[in-house]
C-alpha cells in the first residue's frame, strides 16, 4: 500500500461511482439494516454521511498504523483491506473492507492505530464528524447498536482469520474465506447469478491467507474443480454456493451466524 494519509492530504481527484441503490436504500444503508430496524431518522443520518463521501485511489492509506486515533470511517464505494507491515516489508492482510462496512472498529480510542488500511480498488470512504458516537447515543441509538453489532462481525472475522492460518489446510482456508466474503456481498445486495465482484489478485489473497503466490494459484484450480468457485476477471462465481457454505460450517464455527 501506499504511505498517504488520506485524513491529512486531500483526496484523489478521480471519480469512483457508488453501488446502486436497491429498493431505494444504498449499500451502506443495506448493510446496517442488516443488522438493526432503523428508523427513517437513522437512515437520514446515514445519507447525509454519504453525501461527504471523497474519492480515494487504489493504494492510497487512509488509516496509517501508529498514527493518533481519528474518526470511523465508512465504505461507500469499493474495497479496501487491513493490513500490518512487517520490518522487512511483508505484509499481512488481517481483513477486507467491502462496501458499507464502518472502519476502524476494533481500534482502541485512547490507543494509536494499530493497523492500517489501505485502498485495494478506486473508493469512495466518508468520514464520520467529532462528536458522532455521543450524538449517536444520544439521538440514534439503534444505529450506534448497529454499528457496535458490525464491529462484533469484525471481531469474529479475525477470530477465523487464526483459525484459517493456524488449522485449516489451504484448500479449507480458501474456501472459508470466499464463503464469508461471497455471503458478506449477498447480504448488501452484490451478488447476481451467483457472481460478485471481487477485485482481489493472487498476490493479495497470500497476503491474507500466508500463501505463495503459487500456492494461492494451486489452491483456486482445486476450488474450481472441486467445488465450482472460480476466481477470474475481476468476479468471484459459486456454481453452488449452499454447497459451499455448508461445507464450510463443518469448520467454520461461526458460519450460522452469517448472513444468508
């Protein structure tokens, strides 16, 4: 990733459309609706966020890790990732950021960032203003039950992130993770005829998963031919993904909890 704060620099100048609404809702507000009923004042509050919303470019930082504790941020537009560095530079992806998610929701707010996140596509990210989970807790309390529920997920997430790199086969692993990203892309509208854009390289998926690039390579043609998953030209396809998410649940112990 690049090393520009987007808190402290301006953002790029190139345009990045946001995902469609579907039934008038967008994807941010689909994301929370899922998880809490909010009431129109809430999702009013969630469009005016919206509507702050600057364009980032793929590679830019926009959280830096050790820097002093700054606002939620909100995903309006494509994907980004939270990663650590290590001293002589490899990376290791601890989660990915999908549309309508809030970050950085497991960051201590008395401690500095202990990760960074850095865009992997062209996004749109809002910034949420001083004071907004006292104001929150004050006059949409539903939606900061929302946002607290969202960061739970983002806790059980990196629980399977050690199980997926400390247990799990590269095969197993693989297939967890594009399980719970294909279902996390379903519950905020994003799958169609069991495709969903996923804007990952190889490269990347080692970096989350501690593969080689080669094994990264090996590991999707078994899924492909095994399990109908295939990974090309910038879309994830599941040819039968009740399949996969039921083999999956054999060892993913929280697979129940996600979205169907």
């Amino acid at each position: 990733m690049g090393t520009a704060n987007s808190y402290s620099n301006p953002p790029a100048e190139r345009p990045v459309g946001a995902s469609p609404a579907i039934n008038g809702f967008s994807v941010v507000q689909r994301r929370l609706m899922g998880l809490e009923r909010l009431p129109a004042s809430d999702l009013a509050q969630i469009q005016a966020l919206e509507t702050a919303a600057h364009c980032h470019e793929r590679g830019v930082d926009i959280l830096v890790e050790g820097d002093d504790h700054g606002p939620l941020y909100i995903q309006v537009d494509g994907w980004a990732c939270r990663y650590r560095l290590i001293e002589d530079g490899r990376r290791q992806i601890l989660d990915f950021v999908l549309p309508g998610d809030w970050y950085d929701l497991t960051a201590s707010e008395d401690l500095p960032y202990t990760a960074s996140i850095g865009m992997v596509t062209p996004s749109l990210a809002a910034a949420t203003p001083p004071g907004f989970r006292r104001r929150c807790a004050e006059a949409h309390p539903r939606l900061l039950e929302a946002i607290e529920a969202m960061r739970g997920e983002a806790v059980r997430r990196l629980e399977a992130q050690v199980t997926m790199l400390g247990r799990l086969s590269a095969c197993e692993a693989m297939l967890m993770f594009v399980s719970r990203t294909f279902r996390r892309l379903a519950a905020v509208g994003l799958v169609e005829d069991n495709g969903a854009p996923f804007p990952l390289t190889q490269e990347t998926l080692g970096d989350h998963l501690g593969l080689s690039t080669v094994h990264v390579n090996r590991t999707l043609k078994v899924l492909k031919e095994e399990w109908g998953v295939r990974v090309a030209d910038g879309r994830l396809t599941i040819a039968d993904p009740a399949a996969v998410h039921t083999a999956v649940s054999d060892t993913d112990p929280g697979a129940h909890r996600l979205p169907s």
